[in-house]
C-alpha cells in the first residue's frame, strides 16, 4: 500500500474528515502507523502490542514523566536482556537485531478503584525482528510481565500480535502527551522532520 492510500486508510479510524485540516498530532500517528506499515512489508518484521498497567502505591506517582521513566526501566532491564539472554545487547549486530518500538501514555476510561491501578498507561508497538521471535513468543498472552520484579510497580501486562493500524489506538493521547518514548532512539527525530517537511509543503 503506498502512503497516500494507507493515510486515507487511517482517516475512518481517527475519525477524520478528508475535507477539513488534520491536526500535528494526527499527522504524527499517520507517519508512525505508515512507519510500522513499511517495517512489516520492507523489513519483515512482525508487530506485537504491549500494554502495561501499573500499580497504585504511596512510593511510586504515577506522574507521566515517572511512568515514562519507569518503562524505560523494565525495557532496558528486562525486556531486552530476556531477548538476547545478555544484559549486552548494544553491540553492532544486536543493535540491528532490536525491536524497533514505540511506546505512549494512555489514560483509563474509567477513574480507579482506590485499591486498582493507575489513571495511566502504556501501550508499545514493537517491530521485531526474526531473530528474536523465539524468545518473543515466550511473552505472549496476559500478565507475563506483572511478577518480574516488585520494583517495576506493574500491575497487569497484555502482549499480542497487532497490525500497523494499532498505532492509532496506541497513540490516541499523543496530543495530551506529546513525549513518547522510541527504542532504539534513532528514529524519533528522523519522524520528526519528515513530519515538519510534510507540513510545510501543505
């Protein structure tokens, strides 16, 4: 699917209207679903959602910038580690073997109950390579992640197969939280000015 027809793909699911302006932050969700798109059809990767609740505790606000710290954490600590078996996985060939992920803040629907989880959440994308499906599908389904350590502060954790749209729905509160988080961070500000050109040449 070329980029003009997958963005008119995405307007129903955003619920745009062709005719009217599209806002920078509905923009930035086209370029990164169209990201994913060419990630799947180019590089074959496989796209999988992961989405991490967190629990309430007097140690632990669940402020943005601590909840983005705090995935940063169970990425870096754990996530990638349990990939490559190896708390080293920043060598040139793993580099390229890394998920490609993308990782936003959502707010729950319904306000908490006083003993349940934080108003806010994550919800990645992980673009991942072949090499490391083996150990990936060792992580699928629900709650895989809630016991791999107290400190993460998790409450419940869904990890599934998704396709390229499920990037609008990952990150339907980009406007209200603009600063998502990128794995390996090479890319974000790459998105960025190819965001910037394309408006400018509106």
């Amino acid at each position: 699917m070329n980029k003009l027809d997958f963005e008119q793909a995405c307007y129903p699911i955003l619920k745009l209207k062709p005719e009217l302006p599209i806002s920078l932050s509905s923009r930035h969700q086209i370029s990164l679903a169209y990201l994913m798109h060419q990630l799947e059809s180019q590089e074959k990767r496989n796209l999988f959602m992961l989405t991490l609740t967190y629990k309430l505790k007097s140690d632990f606000a669940p402020k943005p910038n601590l909840l983005n710290r705090n995935f940063i954490r169970v990425y870096c600590h754990y996530f990638l580690p349990f990939l490559f078996q190896s708390k080293y996985y920043n060598s040139n060939k793993r580099i390229l073997q890394q998920p490609i992920t993308y990782s936003f803040l959502d707010e729950h629907k319904h306000k908490p109950h006083a003993h349940g989880s934080a108003s806010l959440h994550h919800h990645a994308i992980v673009a991942a390579h072949e090499s490391t499906l083996p150990r990936l599908s060792l992580l699928l389904g629900t709650n895989t992640f809630k016991d791999i350590d107290p400190n993460f502060f998790i409450a419940t954790s869904d990890f599934k197969l998704c396709n390229d749209f499920a990037m609008l729905y990952a990150s339907k509160c980009l406007k209200k939280y603009p600063d998502f988080l990128s794995f390996p961070n090479r890319l974000k500000s790459v998105l960025e000015k190819t965001t910037q050109l394309e408006l400018a040449t509106v």
